[in-house]
C-alpha cells in the first residue's frame, strides 16, 4: 500500500514489501531433470535414439512422474563432459534422446538447458513453449533464430509475429510521437538489435544476402506489434514470440495463449527475477 509507506516514511518508519505470497524461485518448475548413471551405462544410453523408463529404473525413484516434454538429463561424475539430454514423449512413455549437434541459423546451444529449449523450439508438434531464465542466457535469441528458419527456409509458419508487453524500468518517459511503430521502437529495441545480430550473421549466411528486418517487416513476414491490441483476433500458422512474459497477470497469458489459431506455436520467454509489473 503505497499511502502507508509514505506515512510510515514521514515518521521514519522503515518499511518492506509484502512478499507472502511470492513463491521461492527453487520451487518453480524448471523443465529439466537431473540424474546420475553410470560411465558405462552412460555411453550405453548415449548411442540410442529412445530410452525407455524400464532402463532407468535403478536410478530413478519409483514415485518421480515426468511431465510432458520434460528434460532428462543424465550425466556421471566420473566422465563430466560428457552428458545425454533426452525429452520425455508422453505418447510412447519414453525418452527420446537430443544431438549434441544440433544448432540453427548460425546459432549453437552451449549448455544442456540451451540444448533442451532449442530440441522444443524446433519441434512443431510442440504448440507452446516456456523459456525461464536469468538474462543473458539467450532465451529470445534462440526463440527468435528459430523462427526464422522455419519461416524462411523449412515454410513452417508463414509469418513470425514478436511482442512484449510495455512496463517501464523506472520512471516512465510520458507519451511519445509518431505512429503505432514510432510509439512501439523504444520498447521494441532489443527485438531489433536480436534480428539484427541475427541477420548478420555470418555463419548463417552461407554466401547469400539475407533480407534486413526492415525489409522483413515491410514484406509482413515479421510483425512487432503490441499486445493490447490482440482480444478478440485469431492466429493461425503463424511463429509468435511473447517476449518478457513475467509482466503479464494470469488473465493476460490466457487471453494471448487463447488468441492462438491452427498451426501457430506460442514462445513464452521471461525471467521471474525481473518483473515490473506492480500487479504481479
């Protein structure tokens, strides 16, 4: 209650936030597992494709239940360099394991996590994806190479659509001029300096001129657009990035996962430790 801690301000009062209902962050689903095996089990799993649960049964607890599309990471002090990433399949109540190699427009995972979140990001079947982590881990940069490789070479999507909510860090500037796309560039500019490095790089362009955002944007095969507008529109088959998602209340992530029409896949990507939203 701001009113009460400016009194209690006036009369030297020190005061702190409430944060009763906040949840610890080691609580919060992480979308990875990890388990120790070992060497030789370990480069045993490592030349198959399916693991099934039946072979890890000795390592895992007999109670642990995997949730769909969820990691398994297993790894062995004895050897840690080495590691095998599998995602849980539901439907054939097994793991399927991840390539090492695997990398997209130019870009390369560096660490399991990077691993996991590219295998989901690529995968189709995949309708919704969650990206939590600390900044600078490269969630909206794998989010956003991926989009423009199925956009513009595998024709999965026939357009990538980017937003973020609009939450100042700090005081806000006040009202801007221009149009909706001058209004929107201030908040849009790490989306921009995303594509940009993207576009320009150099490993992916194989010795061919890729198109530059702008050029993208007037093509609409990429649309930055804020989300207040988005109520009561349908997407189909479209790539759609929610960029700083941990700003949004619960009845806004409904409204915008609802918006989702046939072929289109949500990318969620936020950081809990970095929310703006007084509400939240």
């Amino acid at each position: 209650d701001e009113n009460l801690r400016t009194k209690a301000n006036t009369l030297n009062v020190p005061t702190i936030a409430y944060q009763g209902r906040r949840k610890d962050d080691s609580s919060l689903y992480s979308g990875i597992r990890r388990c120790e095996v070992s060497k030789k089990k370990l480069r045993s799993l490592s030349q198959q494709s399916l693991i099934s649960t039946e072979e890890l049964q000795a390592e895992l607890d007999d109670n642990v239940e995997f949730s769909p599309n969820q990691g398994l990471l297993l790894n062995c002090p004895e050897v840690p360099e080495e590691d095998v990433l599998a995602i849980y399949d539901q439907g054939k109540s097994k793991f399927v394991t991840v390539s090492k190699e695997q990398g997209v427009w130019g870009i390369r995972p560096r660490n399991p996590e990077q691993r996991l979140a590219l295998a989901l990001l690529n995968d189709p079947k995949i309708s919704i994806v969650t990206l939590s982590g600390k900044a600078g881990t490269g969630k909206t940069l794998l989010a956003l190479a991926v989009g423009l490789q199925q956009m513009m070479v595998e024709n999965i999507y026939s357009r990538m659509l980017v937003s973020r909510p609009i939450f100042p860090m700090g005081r806000d500037l006040g009202y801007l001029p221009g149009d909706t796309q001058e209004k929107l560039a201030p908040w849009m500019q790490p989306i921009f300096d995303n594509l940009e490095l993207l576009i320009n790089n150099t490993s992916a362009k194989k010795g061919s001129k890729r198109d530059s955002y702008h050029e993208l944007m007037e093509r609409g095969m990429l649309v930055v657009e804020p989300l207040t507008y988005i109520r009561g529109r349908s997407i189909p088959n479209q790539h759609m990035i929610v960029d700083e998602s941990q700003n949004l209340t619960p009845h806004e992530m409904k409204t915008i996962v609802s918006r989702a029409g046939e072929g289109t896949k949500i990318v969620l990507t936020g950081d809990p430790n970095q929310i703006d939203n007084t509400d939240v």
